[in-house]
C-alpha cells in the first residue's frame, strides 16, 4: 500500500480487497451453491439458441429470472465461458462497478458538511457501505451492480453529462426495473436537461434488444417478462418468506391496512419525495445537495414501498446509510438527528450479522430491515425539511462557511 495512505484508508482497501477475494474464491470452488449465477448462465446460454428464459419451474442450482431481454442479452456472452470464471467476474463487475461509483460520488458529487472531508472520512464511509453489500456480492445478485450505476448517474448529474446520466439510470432500470423511482424524481427536479433524454435512452435500450436477436422471438420474451412481472406479489406470503418492506412492517404490528390503502401510501409516499426534491431546486439549494435528496429519498422509498424488496436488496440503501452515519457524526445538530441514523445502522447491521446463524428468516421476519430503512427515512427527511424551511440568506451562508 502507498505509504502516503493514512491508516483509515490502509483499513477500508484491506477490508474490501479481503471481501472480493473471498467471493471470488467462493465463486471457483461452489460455483452453483447458494449463488444466482448458474441461472444467469443459463438464461444467457438459452438466448442465443432461442430457447426458454422465463421457466414456470425450476430445478437447484437454477431459480426464476426476472430480468429484462436486455439483460438477458448482455449475459449471453457470461454462458460461453466455464462456470467458475464467468462466477469471479460477474462478481467482479458488480464490485468494481458499486466501488468505482461510490469513489466517483464522492469525488464531485457529495454534498459540503460542516468540515471538510479527508481521506479518513471517505475511508470510513467505505467501511459503513460494506456490511450491506456482503449478501450480494456473494450470492451474485446484481444489486450491487444497481446501486453503483445509480450512483453514477448522480455523480454525472452534477458534472452536467446528463446523457450519461440517463444512460446509467435506463441500465439500472433494465436490471431491477424500480429504479426508475430515481430517475422519475430526477426528471422532476431537472425537466428540462434530463427527461427527453432518459425518455429516449429507455426507449433505445427497449428497442435494443431486437437487433441483437431474432424480433419474433424478442417479442414473445417480453410478453413472457411482462407475465412474469405480473406474478411476484408476495403481500400474503408467511412472513419469513415475504418482502422485507413497509408492508411487512404493517403485518408485523398488525396495522389494518388493505392492500388497496398500501397502494395509495406507496403513492403518496413517492409524491412526497418528488415534492421535497422539487423544493429543493426551486429554494436554489446547490445541486449537490438537490442530487442527495434525489438519491437518498429515491433509495429509501425503492426499499421501503418498492415491489420486490429482499434482505440482499438493503444494499440499495448502502450509501445513503454510511453518509447519513457519517454526516451525523460531523454535522452539528440535535440528538434524535445524530440517532436516528445510527439506530438505522445498529438494526440494519444486525439483520446482517444473523445470516450467519440458523432460523435467519425468522429473525428477518420480525422486520428490523424495514424499521432500520424507515428511521433513515424519517432522518433524511427531518433534515431536508429543515434545510428547506431556512431563510435562504441563513442558508447560504451556512453552505458558505461549510465550504471554506
């Protein structure tokens, strides 16, 4: 390691180059165990001969696929090679991607505080990051993967590149599909610079996908997707196996909410974060701060009210936790402000460490996941109201003096 590194980053470089190594290792010696890889492979190996991507029924190591044609398309050439390095550099792709565009962000695109940050600082918050990111980066779900182009996009919004911003928002999309919540909210917030570019580039990426293959048989992949999209609602499934959302939340406190009142929540709550990030632009707060509200609000309302929220997808929610941790600890501020994220961390954190002991759903199940997401939540938007309700002269001369 350069000697100039202080010990913090010496710290964060060692611990995440011993996670990739461990997954990679993972991925050459049980290649088809407890992982998702063996079915991208498959369904990459099944695009090029025409066959059969959106299987009803499924045998181990294989599970259901959920992806757009357009990913299925870009995971054909992962089917030619041998299992065990197609696994390592899958692996590789979602941490390079996730690492590369978190380091991005924080370069251009994160917001002032009430001190600068310092390598130590940016080492930190790649500790923080790393707890959530573990589960996928070793079952190989592409999580990681979503999270980082997300946090691309931010990174490009604030230098102006908004195609490439667009581009990173529609690939993201194509992934997960419910990342669109961030690239809606940035639409909203920038009408004029972003939406006829991520309109277009959605479009292009929709199209794409019949040029690299025959369109019949294109067509009927999406008429199967679009099926199968239909068909993943877990709203009444025994707890241990359902989402880990604000739904399950709701039937773990025995709140009487019917799924029709969920819906309008799901609604309201998303109108609310395109309210506050509109705000945000029009109070003439710096972009960086207008770009945190996007991604922070984004990311917790795609985990809290989102449609498929899994224990591996908390990974979604990992730089929006490790900076409000962090920001929390430099900022000053009232208590229950320094708290909450930390409670948020501490539940999340736990719901972690019980992966590694028997009856882990039956621990996921009692909600700590969706509890921790909404007490960032509720962090995030205590201080973004309160940033929005100062007199702007107040305001400005606080990001002023931040800066200096």
């Amino acid at each position: 390691m350069p000697r100039e590194w202080d010990r913090w980053t010496k710290i964060a470089v060692a611990v995440w180059g011993a996670i990739v190594l461990v997954v990679c290792i993972r991925g050459v010696v049980q290649p088809t165990s407890h992982t998702l890889y063996p079915t991208y492979a498959r369904v990459g190996a099944e695009w090029l001969t025409r066959g059969i991507v959106y299987h009803d029924h499924w045998t181990a190591p294989f599970d259901q696929y959920r992806y757009s044609p357009l990913v299925t398309a870009f995971l054909a050439p992962l089917s030619v090679l041998p299992m065990s390095l197609g696994s390592v550099l899958w692996r590789l792709l979602n941490a390079g991607v996730f690492l590369g565009a978190l380091a991005w962000w924080l370069r251009v695109a994160a917001p002032s505080l009430a001190v600068p940050l310092t390598a130590r600082h940016r080492a930190i918050l790649f500790l923080l990051a790393a707890p959530l990111a573990l589960s996928s980066l070793s079952n190989g779900q592409p999580n990681p993967l979503v999270i980082g182009l997300l946090l691309a996009a931010m990174a490009a919004s604030a230098r102006e590149r908004w195609t490439l911003a667009a581009f990173c928002i529609g690939l993201a999309t194509a992934l997960k599909m419910y990342p669109i919540a961030v690239g809606l909210l940035l639409a909203a917030v920038y009408p004029r610079r972003f939406a006829l570019r991520l309109l277009l580039v959605l479009g292009f990426l929709a199209v794409l996908p019949f040029f690299l293959q025959n369109p019949d048989y294109v067509a009927d992949q999406y008429v199967h997707w679009f099926a199968r999209l239909g068909h993943n609602d877990r709203k009444f499934w025994p707890l241990e196996a359902a989402y880990r959302d604000l739904w399950l939340l709701c039937r773990v406190t025995h709140l009487p909410i019917t799924p029709r009142a969920y819906l309008g929540i799901q609604l309201l709550t998303a109108a609310g974060c395109a309210v506050l990030c509109v705000a945000g632009r029009l109070r003439d707060l710096p972009r960086t701060h207008v770009l945190l509200m996007v991604f922070a609000l984004g990311s917790c309302w795609m985990i809290l009210c989102g449609p498929a929220t899994e224990s591996c997808t908390y990974v979604l929610l990992s730089p929006a936790l490790a900076w409000a941790v962090l920001a929390a600890s430099l900022q000053p501020g009232a208590a229950a402000l320094r708290l909450l994220p930390r409670l948020a961390f501490g539940l999340l954190l736990g719901a972690v460490l019980a992966g590694a002991f028997p009856g882990t759903a039956r621990v996921h199940a009692l909600g700590f996941q969706p509890l921790g997401a909404l007490l960032l939540s509720m962090s995030y938007e205590i201080v973004f109201v309160k940033l929005l309700t100062q007199p702007r002269v107040t305001r400005k001369e606080t990001i002023l003096n931040r800066a200096a």
